[in-house]
C-alpha cells in the first residue's frame, strides 16, 4: 500500500495535512493515493521516490511525505462532500473549494521545495531522470533566470512542469532566431523574453489554474468559486493569447534586429518613394 511506505497510522499521516479527521481510515485514503504517486513519480521518477523512502527521515523524506498527503486529501475532497452529506453534515461548494485549494497549496509549496532539494543533491539519480536530462536542450535551463523573464513565484515545479513545452516552443518557433543571434548576441534577452511568454500562453492552455504560480492564480481570484465555469475558462484563454501577442510582438523586433542593414528586401510599410530616386508611376 503507498501510503503505508511513508505512513505507519493515520496519526503519522496528519502531522502533514491540517485539519483532518482523526476517524479517517488510511486504508480508504490509498485509492487516492495511488493517483497522488503517479503524479509525484512522474516528475521525480520512480527510482528517486524509492530512494527517498530507503533514505528515510530527513527533509526530502518530509517534502515527500507532505506533498503525498495533501495531494491525496485533495483527490479526495469530493468524496469526503458525499460522506458528509450521507452523515446529513451541510457543507457549501465555496467551503469544498477553499480546502481542496488549500491542500494543494501544501502540495505545490511542498514539490518545490522537494525539487529545489534534488537539484543541490548528487547521489540519488536525480540528474539521471527524464525531466532533468531535457535541461540540456533548453535556452532557459534554471527556474531562477526563467522567473527573472516572467514572475513564477520562483516555483520549481512549473518550470519542470513546462520544459516539455519550452522544449516544443524552441523546436517550432524560436530555435531559428538562436542560430541567427549568434553573430548578434544584444537580441538574445527579447529572444529569452519572447520564450518564456510563450510557454506561459500554451501552459494557460493545457493546466489546471490549481497548477499555476500565486501570481498567475491571483489574476483569477474573484473567481474561485466557479473556477470550473465558462467565464474563467475564457479569462485564461485572453490572458493567454494577450501573452502571445507579446512574444509575437517581441518576435517582430527581432526580426527587424537580425535583418541584414545590406539586404535588398523591400519593407512596404516603411520604404517609399522618394524624389530623387526618378521613379514615376504611370496611370
């Protein structure tokens, strides 16, 4: 049973989820947690999880412990709503929302600081790990210098969570214009800008608001009690195509950058005639 490699009783298992019933059965709990793994391992992989279990007490060991089980009160929430009304306990959907959002919020804070930890650590194959081999194909390869281009709360996990899309951006759109800013470097900080812009647009797209960075998740705060309807949907479907206006903005200066001063290529929106060049048009 997962929760029982990290959880010996449910009193264990509360240490790292506020306000939880001490009736809880652990046992219910783990259909939950199964999802809750799949989730984790996905990022940190199998073979570091496990690692991090034989290891044993420690702050990787409590990181994991807390993201587990706040991921896992979270996938319960709505059943935990069928067990209090069959129990003829009224509880609001506002009320349902709140808790479910704060645990993850434990879940999110918890996974950062777990993949902050696993960067400064050496000998349990983090550097061996998917997400962790795909750095060497990225322009923006630290969490730190992506939060410098776009505010993230310096969240660790969104910028794992969106290597695979920075990877497509690069390959799709960008990948071109690194080439060329070799023998221009000065461009490369609009090049950087313009990326983090979108991969933010396509993650607005494809996540859960519950995945996002305080700061992101702030811009939809007054709707949290319908997160799930249509307003908020076409809220983060303008934010993101504001954000692609930028970088496509930012991709039409580049260009203007990068183009050769020598090039014979006509602009008709900024070249014209001009008297002396003896052109005349006839009617």
């Amino acid at each position: 049973m997962i929760l029982k490699d990290l959880f010996t009783d449910i009193a264990g298992f509360a240490e790292f989820v506020p306000g939880i019933d001490s009736n809880t059965n652990l046992t219910l709990l783990n259909s939950h947690a199964v999802t809750a793994y799949k989730r984790i391992a996905n990022i940190v992989s199998v073979p570091v999880y496990k690692k991090i279990i034989e290891q044993g007490e420690g702050e990787l060991y409590d990181y994991l412990r807390t993201a587990l089980a706040n991921l896992t009160m979270a996938n319960d929430t709505v059943f935990d709503v069928l067990r209090k009304r069959k129990a003829e306990i009224d509880i609001y959907k506002s009320e349902q929302e709140a808790i479910r959002r704060a645990y993850y919020e434990n879940y999110y804070n918890a996974m950062d600081s777990l993949i902050a930890l696993l960067n400064t650590t050496k000998d349990l194959g983090w550097e061996d790990t998917r997400y962790y081999k795909m750095l060497d194909k990225l322009q923006i390869k630290t969490t730190e210098e992506f939060d410098m281009l776009y505010c993230i709360d310096l969240s660790y996990l969104f910028f794992f969570r969106c290597i695979p899309i920075q990877v497509e951006v690069m390959d799709e759109s960008l990948s071109g214009y690194i080439e060329r800013a070799k023998e221009n470097p000065s461009v490369m900080p609009l090049i950087n800008r313009a990326l983090v812009k979108k991969v933010v647009a396509i993650a607005l797209t494809r996540f859960d608001i519950l995945e996002f960075p305080s700061t992101i998740r702030n811009l939809f705060d007054d709707s949290k009690a319908s997160r799930t309807g249509r307003d908020e949907q076409q809220r983060l479907l303008v934010l993101s195509a504001q954000l692609q206006d930028q970088a496509n903005g930012l991709i039409k200066d580049i260009d203007l950058l990068l183009s050769d001063s020598q090039s014979t290529d006509i602009e008709t929106e900024t070249s014209f005639n001009q008297p002396e060049d003896k052109i005349q048009l006839m009617p």
